[in-house]
C-alpha cells in the first residue's frame, strides 16, 4: 500500500537551550531527524512506494540540508500554529494516490519501523489509526477520552477536566491516517481551544462524528515513544538505545564487559567470540571477524579487522583493515588507507596512514609509517619514520620483503629499499637501498685518543 509520511520538524526546542535546531541534535552519532528519516524510508519500503514530506520552520535551512539526502520533500510552516497547522502546510505536498499517510514527530527519534508499520496497517486506508501508550504520569499528554471500547476524542492536556486528566492511556504523536480524509479534516480545524492552536488531534473527533472507526495501537515500549524536549532526555534516550544495541550484540554471542560502557554510532558487525572491554566506541561501518578482541577504550570507525585479531587498549582505528591474526596497540593510531596483512604487529606510539603492510610485518615501538609500501615479515625499528611530504607534496616509500630497518632511521620519500636489505640504525636513506645488504648513512664513530675533558678554572688569574 503506497504511503505518505509526514514529519513533524519545525519546532524550536526551547528547552534544548541550544543554537542548533532541536531535530538536528545527534543520537548514536546521527540527528534526530535521520533516525526517523530512516524509520520513514524503512516502513515505505515494506508499503511498496513512499513519498515523505519533512515540515520545517524553526532553522528550517540547516534541518533541510540535514535531510538533503532523503529524497524527502520539505514544506515551511512560519510561524508555528500547531501540529494541525504543521500537517496543513504537508498537505499540498502529498501524493493523493497514496492511501495512507503516516505521522511521525522529528524529535522522536526511536521509534521502530515494525511499530510504524503496524499502525499503517491499522489504518489500511479506511481508519483513522492512533499509536497510543499507558503512562503512570501522563501530565502534558493529550488523552485518550473512550466511551466503552471506542475512542470518542483527544484531549489536550490543557483543555482536560479533572475526570479526563485522570486517564492514563495518552496519544504519542503518531498517527496512521486515510490520505484523503486526513487532508479534507486539518483545513476543517479551529483554534478554539485553551493554546490557540489548530490541534491535529482534534481530527479524532471529526472521524468520530463521520462514522469512520478510529483505532488505537498500543506502542510495543515507551522508549519508542519518547520525545526528545531538553539535554537531559537527550541524553536518557542515548542510553536507552545504547543498552538495546549491547542487549542484541550479546544476544548475537558477543562478550561485552559492560554493557553500560559501549557506544555503538553506527553498524557494529561482529563474527563469533568477538570480546569488547569497557569504553569502546565505534562509529561508522565497523566489522570485526571471528574471535577478535578489543581492549578498553579504543576508538574504531570505518573499519573491518579480521579473525582473531586483537586491538589493544587505547588504540584508534579509522578508516582501516585490518588483518586475521594482527596485534594492535596498545596506544597505537591507524589512519585512513592503513591495509594490515595477517599477522600484522603494530605496537604502542606507531602511526601507520595510507599504508600497505604485507603479511607479518611488524613495527612494535614509536614509528610512523605515511604513504609506504611495506613487504611481509619486514621489522621497522624504534623510532623510525618515513618522511613522505616535503612540504608540498606527498611521495612513496617501497620497503621490499624481510627488510630490517633498524632503530630512528628516516626514510626519505621517493625512496625503495630492496627485499632483504637491512638499514643501519640512525640512518637517513634518500637514495635506494639494494636488496640483500646493509646500508648505513650516519657519520662514522670516532674515538679521539688523549682526549681531556675541559676543567672548571678557578677564577684567580
Ligand atoms: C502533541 C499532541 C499530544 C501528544 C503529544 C505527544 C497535539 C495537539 N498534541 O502535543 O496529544 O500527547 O504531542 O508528545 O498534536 N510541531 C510543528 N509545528 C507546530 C507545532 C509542533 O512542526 O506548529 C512539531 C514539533 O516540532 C514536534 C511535534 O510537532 O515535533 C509535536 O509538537 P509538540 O509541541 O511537542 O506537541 P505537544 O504539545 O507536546
Ligand atoms: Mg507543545
């Protein structure tokens, strides 16, 4: 059944007490607006087509360019009159061919699309279908007033009697409406009421007096019905959603030392006996291989690591592979077009950027390896470097294989050095070195016979 979906995202947030439009504030390392844009994407391709229209008002540049990206439409509603006045202003935009259209709020950010689904199937076209929860306090909420089973109305909570502020059962925000109806009933909508707001909820009792059945959903949890108002409910549903993505790694097998210390900011892929310490966080595409580890507080983002692989702690990993078997770390820092073999070991203080190393390969202390070709089982000692840039442009190192470098040499790019070879340490290698020998480029050591060291005069002349 083909769908509109209308988010609501003009508000201002006040209370967030911040510059940036309140919908565009980051959960799990993407804005509010995103994660229900992605809901909205998901429900309209179970529905078949999908047309989503985003109202903005409030940084209604910046929230458009956010969504950009979504394909959605946007409609402005200046100034804010109201979640009816907010669907008016949606309407011209919809495709009336699309039976159902779906409600959903910017600032509400983790409900799951199998909900939203459930309650376009509610409204199938012909009912008006309201995604409603119990509360135990339900102060600010708009009500659910039923006479018998059949829902009668919304109450604002505002224009609520004392006997209607008592009811528990609230509306979210989320409704699943028939296209055409919807359109017809938000032009019919007065601002009689306690806010001066043309409430959207108000079409309840329109539907009502028409004879069309309204249907109330019950919302699976209230997390998913949360709405995001300040820092602090930000902040809560951060954690809400981060124990659910821990909950479902464990679930899958996963070894988390603690489930309260893991930020997931993207997609977390993880094979068998995949074991994470405390305070990692990924963000991006990351996937890790069977029996990998992750020691406490690493930082890995756009990045795959092979079986068995194990990232000691401190390490940050971006935009890197890493291969089966590899060491990592501790305090070690992979950069963008780091390409680790197999049996990789990269130690404490070793920065490796745009780099390939081949099977084996090891640089265990203090070392920097920048735009560099690096053969299987060559050893890059202490304190050595490649010096790719000289100042204007970056060049290429090619380390051939079993090559020893030895300790705080620098290898000036353009430069290759021959499989086999091994460079004396302290040296500076500007010129190839040949496979198979030793190359040392350092002052030769010379001890000065008789030599005196200098003694401190006495002062009297
Ligand atoms: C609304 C419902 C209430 C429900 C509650 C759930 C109405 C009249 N009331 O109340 O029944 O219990 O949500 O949270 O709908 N918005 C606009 N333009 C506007 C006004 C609001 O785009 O002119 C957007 C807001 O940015 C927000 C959403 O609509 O994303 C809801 O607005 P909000 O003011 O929070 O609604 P409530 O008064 O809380
Ligand atoms: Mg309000």
């Amino acid at each position: 059944m083909a769908l509109n979906v209308v988010i609501m995202a003009a508000g201002k947030g006040t209370r967030m007490k911040s510059a940036l439009p309140k919908v565009l504030h980051k959960l799990a390392g993407r804005s509010l607006l995103q994660h229900v844009l992605a809901t909205a994407a998901q429900v309209g391709h179970q529905a078949g087509r999908v047309r989503t229209v985003v109202v903005t008002g409030h940084g209604a540049e910046q929230v458009e360019a956010d969504a950009a990206a979504s394909g959605a439409v946007f409609v402005r509603q200046m100034p804010q009159l109201g979640t009816g006045h907010a669907v008016q202003q949606a309407v011209p935009a919809l495709d009336p061919g699309h039976a159902v259209t779906l409600i959903l709020n910017g600032d509400v950010p983790l409900i799951r699309p199998e909900t939203a689904l459930a309650l376009v199937q509610a409204c199938g076209g012909t009912k008006l279908a309201l995604l409603t929860i119990e509360l135990p306090d339900a102060t600010g909420y708009g009500r659910i007033v039923r006479e018998g089973e059949q829902v009668r109305a919304i109450v604002e909570h505002k224009d609520a009697s004392p006997a209607q502020r008592a009811i528990r059962e609230v509306y979210t925000g989320m409704m699943a409406a028939p296209t055409a109806l919807l359109a017809r009933w938000v032009m019919a909508l007065k601002n009689d009421n306690v806010q001066r707001e043309y409430y959207l909820t108000d079409i309840v009792a329109m539907a009502v007096a028409e004879g069309v059945p309204v249907v109330a959903t019950g919302a699976p949890s209230e997390t998913e019905v949360l709405g995001v108002n300040s820092p602090v409910q930000l902040a809560d549903l951060e954690r809400r959603h981060q124990r659910a993505v821990a909950e479902s790694l464990m679930e899958a097998g996963v070894r988390l030392a603690d489930p309260a210390r893991l930020d997931v900011r993207g997609e977390l892929s993880c094979g068998s006996d995949v074991e994470i310490d405390v305070n990692c966080i990924f963000e991006g595409q990351v996937a890790l291989g069977d029996g990998v580890r992750i020691g406490a507080n690493c930082i890995v983002r756009d990045a795959s690591i092979g079986a068995g692989a194990v990232i000691h702690p401190f390490t940050h990993i971006e935009g890197a592979s890493v291969g089966a078997g590899a060491l990592v770390g501790p305090y070690a820092r992979l950069r963008p077009g780091a390409d680790l073999g197999e049996e990789v070991h990269i130690g404490n203080f070793v920065e490796v950027k745009n780099s390939t190393l081949a099977r084996g390969a090891k640089a265990n202390h203090l070392a920097y390896l920048g735009d560099a070709t690096v053969g299987e089982r060559v050893n890059f000692g202490a304190g050595s470097i490649t010096a790719n840039y000289d100042g204007a442009n970056k060049h290429r190192t090619v380390i051939g294989s079993d090559v020893h470098v030895g300790s705080n040499c620098v290898l000036v790019a353009p430069v290759t050095l021959g499989d086999g070879a091994t460079i004396g340490g302290g040296s500076t290698i500007a010129k190839p070195a040949p496979a198979g020998q030793l190359t040392v480029a350092r002052a030769r050591q010379v001890t000065l016979p008789g030599w005196q060291r200098p003694r401190k005069t006495t002062g009297k002349a």
